[in-house]
C-alpha cells in the first residue's frame, strides 16, 4: 500500500504541475514518428510507453559510451562494468539476462537465443543518430527478449549535401578517440561512411586497457519509380582486458584496482543487410529485408574463476563462441482508407549455425595482494565444452490499427514464433545432443485517446523469451530451464504545453519461470527458474523551457520487483524484494544555451538503496553522480569538455552478495568511473 500511495503521491505532482505549467511549443509530438510498430507512426498514436533521443540530445552530450546516452531515459538503468561492457534494468532488477531486444534501424542485431548482456559494444556509437526506447513487452512484434524493452538504435541517414567531418577526444584517463565521417547525396540515393578508432592506456582503474575499430558503410539506391532500398555494412573489432568485480576488502579499502592480471574479451562482429522496399501504389507497400551476421567472441572470463578448497588456487576457462546468421524480413503494409485503418502483416526466419568451445584452466591467487596472477591449461586434457548448435527461429505476425474517431486509435498485434535448437554435443561426456523445441503466441492490445494537449493510452502485452543456448549448454552443470512468459498491464498519459511538457506510466508486470543468476558456493553464477516474480512501477519526465536560455529535464522511476513463491538453493525468499533491484532511479538536467554558438549542461544521477542479496539482510547504500558539460561552435569546428562524476563519488555500478557463504568473497563490487576530464574537437572540413 505504501508502494501505491508513492505513485499516487507522484501522480498528482505531475498533474498539478500541468495545471500551473506556460506555454509554447518546443515539443510537438504530433511531428515525432517512430517504429514503434515496425513502421513510421505518430508518437501520440502509440499505445506504449516510449522515450526518444533526439539527435539534438546525442550531438550535445557527446558520449563516450551508450550507457551516458540511455541513463538520461526515466526507468532505464544501463551500468557499465568496464570499457562499453555492461548490464541492464529496464522494468526489471540490475542483471546480465537476454530480457531486452537491440535493434539496429528496426533489426536485431544478434540472434535471439544468443543474447549478450555486452551486445551494445557490437554498436559504433559515432553512427548513431537517434534512439527509440520501447518499454515493456513487444513480443507480439519483435518476438523473443522483447520484455524488459526495445532499444532501437536510428542509423545517421545519408545527408542532404556532402558533408566531411573528423573529430577527436581524449581524457585524463588514457581515453582516446578519433573518428572521421563522409555522406554525399546523389541522383539515386548516396553513399556514406562513418567510422572510429577508440583506444586507453594505464587507465584510472587498474587493468583496464581497451581498444575498438568501428566501420559503418551506407548506400541508398532509388530506382525506375517504385523500387527503393539501402544497403548497410557494420563491422566492429573489439578487445578488452576485463576488470571484472572486486571484493569487500578491495571495495572497503576504495582502490581503484582489479583483481585480475589476464581476463579478457575481445569480439569480431559484421552485419550486412539488404534493404528492398516496392510500393505497389499510395496504400500499398511491400519491404524485404535481407541481413547477415558474422560474430566471433573469445574470452578468459571474470565471470567464470571459480574457487576450490585450496584459498590460492582457483578454476576458470577460456572460450570462444561464433555464429553465422541467415535473417529474412518481409512485410507488407496496406493503408484501409475506407476503414480509416492500417493492416501489416509480415514474416521473420533467422537461420544461425553456432560454435562453441571451451578449455579449463587452473588460475593461482597471490593472496598477499588479492590477485589473480597467473593460468595454465591442466596437464590433462583441458578440454571442458565443444559443441554446435543450429538454430531456427521462424514467426508470423499481424498488426491492425484503426481509428475509432478523430481522438480515439485501437492497436492489435499477435506474433507467432517457432524456436528449435538442434544441439550436438561434440564431447562423449555432459549434455546429450538433442533437439529442443520451443513455441509461442504473443498477443498485444492498446488504446490509446489524444486531444489537443494531453491523451494517454492503455495497454495489455504478454512476452516469451525461451531459454538463451549459454544458459543451457555452456556449463558442465547443466540446469533445467522452462521457457519465461510474462504479461504486463500498463497505464500512460502526456500533457503538454508550449513551455512545458510532462508525461507518466504505470506498469504491473508478471513473470511466470523468470530466470534468475545465482550465485553458488564456488562463486559461479548459474541459471535457475524461479517460481514467479512481480514487477511494478511509475516512469515519468517533464521537460520545461524556463527561458530563451535555459531548459530542464527530469526523468525518473519508482519500481519494486518481488519474488512470488520463490526458493532459492532451499530458502524460501517469498515477498522479499529481487537482488539489485533500487527502487528509484533519476536523471536530472539543467541545459543552459545563452548564445547560438555556446552551449552548457549540468546533469544529477540519483539511485536509491537496494538489497544486494534475494535474503534481503544486505543493502548496497546508491549513489549520486553529478556530470557537467558544455561546448562552443565556431564557423567551421567545435570543441567541447566534460567532467563525468565531477564530485569525485566513489560507487559501485552494481553490487550483490552470496547469502549463503561467509567472509569478504561473497560480495561482488563494480566499480563506478572516478573523475574523468574529457576535451574534445570537430573540424568540418566540408560542411
């Protein structure tokens, strides 16, 4: 009950500031489209809770990873654990689960079934030009891993005139990045090219050393009179030394150093897709997209050391994980003008074959300075896991909107999706080969009702995500998993002025077989079903134009995650609040524009308390951090600087604790950036 007079509480601020709020119009949703339904729409026609990054946001924020992009979105959390490795909260606690969809201009970027918690370092951030956030589940949509939310990465698109750019940053913490842009428009489409090359040396945190490429190739074509289309090419070279979590005494004692001395990841990922679009006349279009993905990721893992008996020495393993996926796309669109009404229907088949290997390895601690220093292969055979797995996922779906009047819009959607996993174990010993076959229909209701100024939506969703192909077979204790369903129930508004702006949701999401990450005696993470869990909370933003010059934005969330009759390695954890799941988490910024060419923003990030274990007998305390941005164009460049937790706060990103063993290594500590100082300078060189 306390719980929902907090949201009651908030819900009249927000309407009461609406009351007292002046005027103008520096936000016409009207004029905002998105893909919330796999085509252009009208915000305001969206039954779902959605948050948009502007272009005008991204280009002033001037981000150094996405996590400073998403972090601006009420009830979005992306923590960093280290060089664009990260996690994620979107309507559920902080975790590395596959519960989220990335999208790139509409299109998975990785196959459903091989979720990674760190697929956004297969993005190049420099490409980015907008980004559409989808709240709650989209399954009736998108399919699997569509629950949490949608994140859809908006690709720069071809520029009007020629355009040539180069730009560079670099920090006080060994951080450097140049990057250099060309786009040129043509009779029949253009051509662009975007790419980066990113790299940092003896950073603040010890061992924490990176380096990534990144390439994005464009080429709009138009031919004869109906025929449209592009073709992308993304292509990301990653490597990355893993500075993984640290313990109470390493987190006590606030050194800004790793436990490891040899864990690393590094990723090789390319994406072609074929875009072919044929209008058959006014209401009538048909779009084929065609895509490809060539993905390699070796790694020695944080994640997987493991202790023994012996306090010096520890397990672990070194693996590589590749697929190649074969996507087909193709939906059709009519526009019913008789019916006042839209119908998509359409078609998904993602063909991906999957490798994967990994050797065993015997790790020595230096117990005198808490670190990991050294690995060998055993004398034995070493080999721990081999084994391929096909996976084809195909699916149908149908989206029907229609106006019910001029104010009153009804969306329908249902998606069917058939997963099978064809596993061959390569190895005489651990999983049997097999095939797993899992399906599901995914349905989604909304409404939605806009005047003028204010509208709002309602909204029924329900989500599938079947067991990803690492939480079954990557382990030698293979755990038996149950497919994730889940249904959400959810309630929006938006009210706006010319000055002011302010929009909320509230959401009750269940889950049924929810898969959670439990930590074991040895200190591995391994997957379980839990009974069911309960996911509710308010999201809101206002945004308001003080003046000319200054301009404020809040978003915010309140959420609570419970486990519904739930038992964790024999514990009964019923009612208790989920492991890393804060109740409230806010963005606060003051942008500040006094002239054209100068521009300057002040940011707060709070985030409340949380239990670090499912026991809830040990709070993480949250943190605050404050950024400060500002920048200056000139005729042909422009510079800019940020202090990235300018008070110098020391926090941990994510913490969690082991309920069930005793001493220092049961707790697990990501630590927060420090103090990082960045300067940075774009040259047009043809604007």
């Amino acid at each position: 009950m306390y719980f929902f007079r907090k949201i009651f509480a908030v819900i009249l601020i927000l309407w009461s500031t609406c009351v007292f709020g002046q005027d103008t119009s520096y936000t016409n949703l009207s004029t905002i489209v998105v893909s919330a339904n796999k085509l252009s729409e009208k915000r305001i026609e969206s039954p779902v809770a959605i948050s948009i990054l502007s272009p005008k946001i991204i280009n002033e924020a001037k981000a150094q990873r996405i996590d400073y992009l998403l972090n601006k979105v009420s009830g979005v959390y992306m923590p960093t654990i280290g060089n664009e490795q990260h996690m994620m909260a979107i309507r559920q606690p902080i975790s590395l689960k596959g519960l989220y969809l990335f999208l790139e201009d509409g299109m998975p970027i990785r196959t459903s079934g091989l979720y990674s918690s760190n697929a956004l370092i297969e993005i190049n951030a420099s490409n980015i030009h907008s980004i559409e956030i989808l709240k709650g589940p989209a399954s009736a949509l998108y399919g699997s891993e569509a629950i949490g939310g949608v994140v859809n990465f908006l690709s720069t698109p071809i520029p009007s005139k020629k355009v040539l750019t180069f730009s560079s940053q670099i920090n006080n913490g060994g951080f450097k990045r140049v990057e250099a842009f060309y786009g040129t428009p043509t009779r029949s489409g253009g051509w662009l090219i975007n790419s980066s090359f990113t790299d940092q040396k003896n950073g603040l945190i010890d061992y924490s050393d990176y380096s990534k490429k990144a390439i994005s190739l464009r080429r709009d074509f138009k031919f004869k009179t109906k025929w449209t289309g592009y073709q992308t090419l993304n292509y990301i070279d990653y490597y990355t030394q893993m500075v993984g979590f640290v313990d109470s005494i390493y987190f006590a004692e606030k050194k800004l150093s790793s436990q490891q001395s040899f864990t690393f990841r590094q990723i090789n990922a390319l994406r072609f897709r074929q875009n072919l679009a044929y209008s058959w006349n006014t209401n009538s279009i048909t779009t084929l997209n065609l895509m490809y993905r060539n993905n390699t990721m070796d790694q020695n893992p944080t994640y997987a050391i493991a202790s023994t008996s012996n306090p010096t020495k520890f397990k672990g393993q070194v693996n590589s994980n590749h697929f190649d996926a074969y996507v087909l796309d193709l939906q059709h669109q009519w526009n019913l003008k008789v019916l006042k009404s839209k119908l998509i229907v359409g078609g998904y088949w993602d063909r991906t074959k999957q490798n994967l290997i990994a050797n065993y390895i015997d790790i020595l601690k230096d117990t005198a300075i808490g670190k990991y220093t050294k690995f060998s292969y055993p004398a034995k055979d070493s080999l721990v896991t081999s084994y391929a797995t096909q996976i084809n996922n195909k699916a149908i779906y149908i989206n029907f909107i229609t106006n019910l009047s001029k104010s009153l819009h009804w969306n329908m959607a249902l998606r069917y999706d058939d997963f099978e996993y064809q596993f061959s174990n390569r190895l005489k010993y651990g999983t049997p080969s097999s095939n797993n076959h899992f399906t599901n229909w995914a349905p989604k209701l909304g409404l939605t009702y806009n005047q003028k100024i204010w509208g709002g939506y309602l909204n029924y969703s329900k989500g599938f995500v079947p067991p990803q192909i690492t939480e079954i077979y990557n382990t030698v204790r293979v755990p038996y998993l149950l497919p994730q369903l889940f249904s959400n129930m959810e309630i929006g508004a938006w009210y706006q002025l010319p000055k002011f702006y302010t929009e909320f949701s509230i959401y009750q999401l269940n889950g049924k077989n929810e898969i959670i990450s439990v930590r074991q005696s040895d200190g591995v993470n391994l997957n379980q079903n839990s009974g069911s869990t309960q996911h509710i909370g308010i999201e809101y933003q206002i945004k308001y134009k003080i003046n000319k010059q200054l301009e404020w934005h809040w978003n915010a969330s309140n959420a609570k995650h419970n486990y519904i009759l739930t038992q964790i390695k024999g514990v009964t954890v019923d009612g208790n609040q989920m492991t890393a799941s804060p109740a409230f988490f806010s963005n606060m910024t003051l942008y500040w524009k006094p002239s054209m060419p100068l521009n300057a923003s002040i940011e707060w990030q709070k985030q409340s308390s949380y239990y670090m274990d499912e026991t809830n007998t040990t709070k993480y305390p949250g943190f605050s951090v404050f950024n400060i941005r500002g920048g200056y164009t000139f005729k042909n460049s422009e510079i800019w600087i940020a202090i990235l937790n300018a008070g110098n706060a020391y926090y941990s990103t994510m913490a969690t604790k082991n309920f069930s063993i005793k001493g220092n290594a049961a707790y697990a500590y990501y630590l927060g950036d420090p103090r990082t100082v960045t300067i940075g300078w774009k040259w047009y060189l043809i604007k």
